[in-house]
C-alpha cells in the first residue's frame, strides 16, 4: 500500500507543481477525515475475529481528485483513495483516466484477523492481500485492447492444525496446540483486444496463472495407544495458460446476435514434499512385530491439465412479442497425474535393517461435460410476460488413481441433469409489479454440482411504489434438496423478507425484516462392534435453524449544517446453534466551516452464543473525527 500511495501522491504534487505555470491549470481537490478511537472490552470473546478495531489516533478516510483540460494533458482525470488505515481491513485505489480513450487502474486490499471461534481448539490468524493493475485503451469506438495483473497472498497459519505430542517429554495424552504456516500465492496475468466491424464482433485474451503454495504440517495421532507423529514440508509450483477466442455476428437489424466463446488451457503442476516421521509397524517378522521407528519421507507430484472449451450463445427476436435464448456448451479436459513417495525407516529393534518403502501412481484422469439451454420470453399481454426454460447438463468422469480406503482402485461415473424453469411477470401498474419463477431438477447419478438427486426452487418478488420517495417489497424465496442414493438426505431453505424505504430531502430511512428457516437431514452409518458385533449402525445426523434478521437505516438533516445517521441491526438464532448478535451505530455531524466537519460516531456490537459463553462479547466504541475539505 505505500507504494500506491507514493505512486498517487507523486502524480498529484506533479500536477500541482506543472499546472501552476498553466492559465488553466489543473483542479485539484479531496478530503481526509481522521481522528481518535476509543475501544473498551476488545479483548472479550470472538470479537477479534469479527472486527478487531484497535483504538488510539486514525486516519479513517483519505481522498484526491484531479481535472485537467484533456487537450494539455496525457490524464485530464486521476482520483485516489484510501480508507480503514491501520484497521485489519485497508482499502486503496488509484485511478488515472482520459477520457473516452484510456483507463489505468490500481488497488489494494488487506485483511488481517485472527480467528478465535470455541469451535476451534486453537486460535489461527491470516493475512490476505490483494493487488490489481488494470489497463485499458480504447482509440477509437471499434477497437479495445485490455491489460491485467491480480495477486492474492495469503499468509498464517492454516485453519485444519492438529495437536502435537513431545512423545519423549510429555505424559500420555496430554498435548499442544500446533501451527501449521502456510504461505499461498497466485498471480494472474492477462493481454486481450477486442474489434468490431460492421456486424461482426472478435476477442481474444491470454490468460497466465502463476502459483505458489509453501507450508508445513504437523501430526499426531494414536494408532491403537501407540503415537505416531509426522512433520511434513510441501512446497508446489504450477503455471496455467489460457487462451479465449470468441467471435459474433448481429443479424437482421439485431434481432438475431450469435456468439462463440473457446478456450484452451494447459496448466503445468509440480510439488515436493519433505519431512519426518515417528510411527509403530504391527508388521510380524521374527522375534515379534517391527515395532517403533523413524522415517524420513520424500516425494514429488507431477500433473499436467489440458482443457478445451466451447461456449455457443443465441439470442433471436421471434416477433415484438417472442424471444427466444440458445445456449450450449461443452468441456473436455485430461489430468495426467504421478505421484511418488519415498519413505526409509530406521527401526528401533537393533537386528532389523533399514527399510525403504517406494509408492508409485501414474495415470490420467479424464472429464467431459455439456450442457444446452433454450429459454423463450413472450409477452402474453400488456404488463404479462411469461418465462419457459429447458436445460439438459451430463458429465463423465473417469479416474484410475481414485483412493478408497488406502488402495488405488480406478473410477468411472456418468450423470445426467434435466432442469425445467417456468416463470410470469407482471406489471398491471406503474407502481406495482410482481415476479414468480420455479425450477425443478432432477439428476440421475449425482456426484458434484449440480449434484442434488432432485432439486425445488420457488421464488416470489412484489415491489409497490406507495408515492415518489417511498416504497414497499416483499421476497419469498424456497430451496429444497433430495438424495435417496446411497443415504437418504433432504434439505429446505425458506425466506420472506419484507423491506421498505422512504428518500426525502431532509429525512431518509431503509428497513427490512427477514425470517429463514433451514433444515438438513442426512442418512448415515457407522461401526460400533460392541455395540452392533453383525453390522453398521444406521443413524440421521439432522440440523435446524431459525432466524430472524432485523436492520435499518435513518438519515437525518436537521439544519443544512447539522446531520445525524442511525444505523444497526439484530440478528437472533432459536436453532440448533443459538445466538443472538446486534451492531448498531450513531453518527453525528456538524459543518464547522465551509470545508470542515466535525464527527462523533457511538458504536456497539453484541454477540451472545447462548449453549456457551466463550464466543461472548459486548463492545463499545466511540470515534471522533474532523473532516477537512480543499
């Protein structure tokens, strides 16, 4: 982030220090609000993995625009800005501009928490950032070239950390909390144009993605009361290149428009692992079983993904009244996958040797998969539209190096997807209008997305106009899922939500109410041979949720120099997992001069896990800020 800002103010003191010889010099402007906050009872429950504000001197929002007269000036527009400095979330941009011809953008963003849930027995922390560097040139009204670089790090300890056990120091049973680091990488790298010629239309973009993945794990388990432990290094490197063709034509005054979309990719993955081990062979020799030993472990994976795309789009005005949408698509890709994994053990016993221990698994994963839609709008009659839609999706899998229960065993399965879509508009006002839609799916051998064996999904919107400034809606949503395979599963989401909001000149308000309700069931089965010595025992893991959500908003003028903003809102669980959370904040402000305000904002967030009292918290914050103006 501090190059960014060098990079901005750099580019604003240029402006400054050149356009002060010009008659019509560039207009500089901005703000910056900053202040002091005052924090109490931070450190309580999960709070730190919520907000985690700190209090002490801030600098809470900055900004900078800059004008210039296009005709002297490469950039006639540049704008930066920056807010949430020294919070765990931190946001900068800056942006140069020309208008109608060119585009450079940059940003950056930072998350820093540390997650502290009861769920975990250990407290993790992560820090993600993210960078973009956009481009863009448009000379003239048929050609646009594009250019893009976008990273993601992340950088911590991993949420899935497990306990270690010193086996020489510690009793039996006891153990620490672990770390696992993890340094993760990705940089994503694209070069693309785009004409238009008369009728036709053509694109083309290279995408390159370079990753890098770094961490160390640490385990510890007991085999049947013996520990076994392992210290694992794995570092992985991949590289994927992607290049998209598409081309279109616009028919008939534009009532048909035609497109394709291909894509080639090739993507390059190789890792290495390292590390030691402590474990115990059950394995019988002579003189009794191998017992305890060291190891020291090696190994490397080499995978190369080839995928080809095509993506077909049709778009056909019928009549004033029909159109009809065509989609179809289809995707075929193939994994060659090794794997190698050297383990030499030393054992404890003095008259057993070394032993190496070499596991090899080469072969390729293949996955095809298509899909086609038709969709068609028909305006049945004045304010009535009516929506039908047809989608057919199969995919095939097939993989020799699928691991079920310790040993390679080869795998292959198909499904097919049917998903009917049926939906009505209607408007028979201005002031009101009303949307239901439906789908239903059905899938044969559901194994991912869409992977329900039978799928429902209803939904219903009104919004009335009640005058100019004030509004009412209502939203009806309904999900429900069924598998019936293997296990029985089921689940149903269910919404209503009821909003409304009111724009005057002095006095501004939103609210919304929203109860949801959930429900899962699965079917499963476990081993349990003292308490069912002839088989599995079959059970049902079920989960139930009821919330209710409540927030609004108030915007107050109540001099031209005096202005007040309430916002908040409560949230109560009565489910499985209860709690109940409210945020609410109160901010005053009032114009000292012409370009200065003075702020006061009274915060506070609650957060109450009812079945325990570690996750629990009750903040208050208070913030007082000037805003400067120029």
């Amino acid at each position: 982030m501090r190059g960014l800002a060098a990079a901005a103010a750099g580019v604003f003191l240029l402006a400054g220090a050149v356009g002060a010889e010009e008659e019509d010099p560039p207009v500089v402007s901005g703000f910056a609000r900053a202040g002091w906050r005052i924090v109490s009872d931070e450190g309580e429950g999960r709070y730190e993995q919520d907000e985690d504000l700190d209090d002490g001197p801030r600098l809470f929002d900055l900004g900078l625009d800059w004008l210039a007269d296009a005709e002297r000036w490469l950039v006639d527009e540049a704008e930066f800005r920056a807010s949430g400095i020294g919070d765990p979330g931190t946001d900068a941009s800056l942006a140069l501009r020309r208008t109608g011809e060119a585009l450079l953008e940059a940003g950056y963003r930072r998350d820093d928490y540390s997650y502290l849930a009861a769920g975990d027995p250990y407290p993790w922390e992560t820090r993600r950032e993210r960078s973009y560097l956009r481009a863009r040139y448009t000379p003239g009204n048929r050609l646009a070239l594009r250019a893009s670089w976008n990273r993601d790090r992340r950088r911590g300890d991993s949420a899935n950390q497990a306990f270690t056990r010193d086996i020489e120091d510690l009793p039996s049973g006891e153990a620490l909390p672990a770390r696992r680091p993890l340094d993760r990488t990705w940089d994503d790298f694209a070069l693309g144009g785009d004409l238009s010629a008369g009728i036709f239309r053509f694109g083309l973009t290279q995408n390159i993605r370079l990753g890098s993945v770094d961490e160390a794990r640490l385990l510890s388990l007991d085999d049947g009361g013996t520990p076994v432990s392992e210290v694992l290094r794995q570092d992985a490197r991949s590289k994927a290149f992607s290049t998209v063709a598409k081309a279109g034509v616009s028919l008939l005054e534009g009532a048909v428009d035609l497109g394709l979309i291909t894509t080639v990719t090739r993507q390059p993955l190789s890792s290495r692992l390292s590390g030691e081990k402590e474990g115990f062979s059950n394995v019988f020799v002579e003189g009794g079983v191998e017992g305890p030993y060291e190891a020291v472990l090696s190994g490397e994976n080499r995978h190369r993904r080839r995928i080809r795309a095509h993506r077909f789009e049709a778009s056909i005005d019928l009549s004033e009244d029909l159109e009809v949408l065509i989609g179809a698509e289809w995707e075929r890709s193939a994994d060659r996958v090794r794997l190698r994994l050297d383990e030499h053990r030393n054992f404890e016993r003095a008259d057993l040797a070394d032993q190496d221990i070499l596991t090899e698994e080469e072969g390729t994963v293949s996955y095809r998969e298509a899909r086609a839609s038709a969709d068609a709008l028909y305006d049945l009659l004045s304010g009535v539209r009516v929506r039908l839609g047809e989608e057919w999706y199969s995919e095939h899998l097939v993989s020799p190096l699928d691991t079920r229960g310790g040993s390679a065993e080869p795998t292959e399965w198909r499904n097919r997807t049917f998903r009917h879509t049926a939906g009505v508009d209607i408007t028979p006002s201005k002031r009101f209008t009303v949307s239901v839609l439906g789908r239903y799916s059905a899938a044969s051998e559901p194994h991912v997305t869409p992977g329900a064996e039978e799928a429902e999904e209803a939904s219903m919107r009104s919004r009335l106009r009640v005058d100019e400034a004030t509004s009412l809606a209502f939203v009806y949503r309904r999900k429900a899922f069924h598998n019936d395979s293997l296990r029985s599963s089921n689940s149903r989401v269910e919404s209503v939500s009821i909003s409304a909001d009111h724009g005057g000149e002095a006095l501004s308000a939103t609210a919304s109410l929203t109860f949801q309700t959930i429900r899962n069931r699965a079917g499963t089965s476990y081993y349990d041979f003292d308490v069912s010595p002839s088989g599995p025992i079959e059970d049902a893991v079920e989960y139930r949720s009821r919330s209710t959500v409540l927030a609004g908003q108030v915007r107050w003028s109540a001099t031209p120099e005096v202005r007040f903003l309430l916002s908040g809102s409560l949230a109560r669980n009565d489910g499985d997992a209860p709690f109940l959370a409210a945020v609410a904040a109160l901010r005053g402000e009032v114009d000292l001069r012409a370009a200065v305000t003075l702020g006061v904002t009274l915060r506070g967030r609650l957060y109450d896990e009812r079945h325990t009292r570690v996750d629990d918290y009750s903040v208050t914050a208070v913030e007082v800020d000037l805003t400067i103006r120029f």
